[in-house]
C-alpha cells in the first residue's frame, strides 16, 4: 500500500470548479491522511466541502491542484480504465438517495457491483450482506416495496458487495429517521471493524458523527479542526 500505512493521503488538495465566467474554490488545498480501518466523519456547513471531498476520493471527479493518493495511487495519473477499475473493485459508494435500480430486487440489486465487477463466484455474498443488514425476508421485494430505513440497508449492502477497501457515504441517513439513522451508522461501525473497511463519512448530524474514530471539519473549503474521538 505505501504511505506508511494511509489509505487515503490528501495534500495540498485543491479543487476549483469553473461555472460559467466564474471560479469556485471548493476545496483550498486541505491536507489529510486516513489509515486503513479508520472510520472518518467528515463534517461542516452546507457548502464547506464534504461532497467534493467524497467525490474526489471516490474517483468521480478530478482534483485541481495537489496531490490525492488512494491505495498507494495518484488519482490523477491513472486512466479512465484505472479509475474505472478503482471505483469497481475498491470503492463502495452510498448517497442520500439510495438510487437503487426500481426494476431490480433488493438481491439483484446489491449483485449488481458482483456482476459488473465479473466477479460470479462472489454472487453469494450478496444475500450474505442483506442477511446480515437484517433484510433476509426482504430479498424478493421490489425498491417500492421497502421502506425508506430497508431502502438504504440495501443500498448500504449493495456498496459493501465488491468488497470494497473504502466506503463513502454521502449524507447516508439524511432520508432517515433517527432509529434507521443510528442503525445505518451501527452497521458502518460494525462490518467496518469485521471486514476492516475504511470508512468515510459526510453527515450534518453531531450525534452521529461523532461515533467515527475521527472527525473532520470543513469550513469553506478549508480543514478547521481534525479532531480524534476517544471513546470510553
Ligand atoms: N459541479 C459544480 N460546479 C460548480 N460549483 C460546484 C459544483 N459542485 C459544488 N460546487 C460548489 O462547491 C462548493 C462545495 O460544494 P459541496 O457540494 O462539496 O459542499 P457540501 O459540503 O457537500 O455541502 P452540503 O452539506 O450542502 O451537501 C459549494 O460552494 C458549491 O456551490
Ligand atoms: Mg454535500
């Protein structure tokens, strides 16, 4: 892996988006490391950041300036084929809107990074994870036929099922309420520590981000305070 053990190593990293004539600095050259099996929050007001962090690391956009290394590789000199090998066979991703496909079951649809992944030996697992995110009776059933809290379980197996080495998640109970929040962020907890998944995090709510290992704050683009959380 490199890097002293971090799997996520951010330096100087920028990120500018152009919109129109105007220049948008959402990201002023922040420096972080996470290591292996760490579980990070990343925290901050609407537009600090988080989303564009997220999306930098999770190979779904470009970063500006600096220098962003994932597993040992500078994002920003692999391929789109390298990049797309990243995104299939190491990252899970979870957003705030679950964006499960509606003509798929829940075990199809957490199959699905199985298949793309060509991974068919593996296709087992996925009714694996939903037993073990609680759904075992609820494999069959269709998106519209789940409730918003099983909607995002599914979603949360669906993004563990490559076997990833980093989850993001996006706001990942946002849509939840606090019961289904609080489940959403015990399940992270666990399969992070059994599966030694390196999680990160963005999320507005305190309670929850609290229960990473980490916090980070963003504020405008930049890191406010990067904050360890012992726990007792
Ligand atoms: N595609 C884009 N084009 C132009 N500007 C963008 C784009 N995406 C985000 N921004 C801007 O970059 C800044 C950071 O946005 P980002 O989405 O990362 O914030 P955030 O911390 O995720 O906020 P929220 O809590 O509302 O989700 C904001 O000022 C936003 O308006
Ligand atoms: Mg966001």
């Amino acid at each position: 892996m490199g890097n002293n053990g971090y799997i996520i190593k951010a330096e100087a990293l920028k990120k500018v988006y152009h919109l129109y004539a105007e220049e948008i600095v959402a990201l002023k050259g922040i420096n972080a490391a996470v290591k292996k099996g760490e579980f990070v929050s990343v925290m901050g007001p609407s537009g600090a950041g988080k989303t564009t962090f997220l999306n930098l690391v999770g190979c779904l956009d470009k970063h500006t300036e600096g220098r962003l290394e994932v597993l040992g590789s500078d994002l920003n000199s692999l391929n789109e084929n390298q990049q797309r090998n990243m995104r299939l066979h190491h990252l899970g991703f979870v957003f705030q809107e679950f964006f499960l496909v509606k003509e798929l079951t829940a075990l199809e649809n957490v199959q699905l990074p199985i298949i793309f992944a060509d991974d068919y030996k593996n296709l087992g697992w996925a009714k694996h994870l939903l037993e073990r995110v609680g759904l075992t009776k609820r494999m069959n059933h269709f998106p519209k036929e789940l409730s918003g809290g099983e909607m995002q379980r599914v979603a949360v197996a669906r993004a563990l099922a490559n076997k990833p080495d980093i989850l993001l998640a996006d706001e990942p109970t946002g849509n939840l309420d606090t019961k289904n929040a609080q489940g959403i962020y015990d399940l992270f907890r666990q399969l992070g520590k059994e599966e030694s998944i390196t999680i990160v995090a963005a999320t507005h709510n305190v309670k929850l981000g609290y229960q990473a290992d980490r916090v980070i704050h963003l504020r405008e683009g930049s890191i406010e305070k990067d904050e360890v959380i012992v726990k007792f």
